[in-house]
C-alpha cells in the first residue's frame, strides 16, 4: 500500500428513528495527532417501491420480449407459398 495520495473514511451512522447518515473523512497518513474537523454529513433518500415501479417493470419486459419476437421473425428466410 503506498502512503502518497489522499485516504478517506467512509463512515455511516444511525439515528433514533433508524435512518442512514453517511460521510467521508479524510485521513493523513502518519500523523499521530487528534484533527478535529467539522464534515457534512449526507442523508441518501429512501427508497420506495411501489405498484406504479412494479407495473412498469412487467411493461418493460413485455416491450422487451416483443421486440425480441419481431427480431427474430425477420432474420428467418420466407418460404414460398
């Protein structure tokens, strides 16, 4: 591992209600001190999924499948009738 560069601490904590903050830290390598520095801390937004997610999963597929069909359909050779 080489010392040269800058190093990071990610770091993730929890509040009385169970929600996810999240920060970086710098770290300076081979210091042997207290730093004492101020960062902001991130809130990443909540996901939720729903019905409205799901539906159009399914419709995504289904395009998805139909275009597959009709590409397939056009690489076969016609057969005279």
């Amino acid at each position: 591992m080489s010392g040269s560069g800058r190093w990071f601490l990610y770091a993730t904590f929890r509040d009385e209600q169970n929600r996810r903050a999240e920060t970086w830290i710098p770290v300076e390598q081979g210091v042997n001190r207290d730093v004492r520095v101020s960062r902001p801390v991130y809130l990443p937004p909540t996901l939720t999924y729903g019905a409205g997610r799901s539906a159009a999963t399914v419709v995504l597929y289904g395009l998805a499948t139909a275009v597959l069909v009709a590409v397939s359909r056009l690489g076969r050779p016609r057969r005279p009738a």
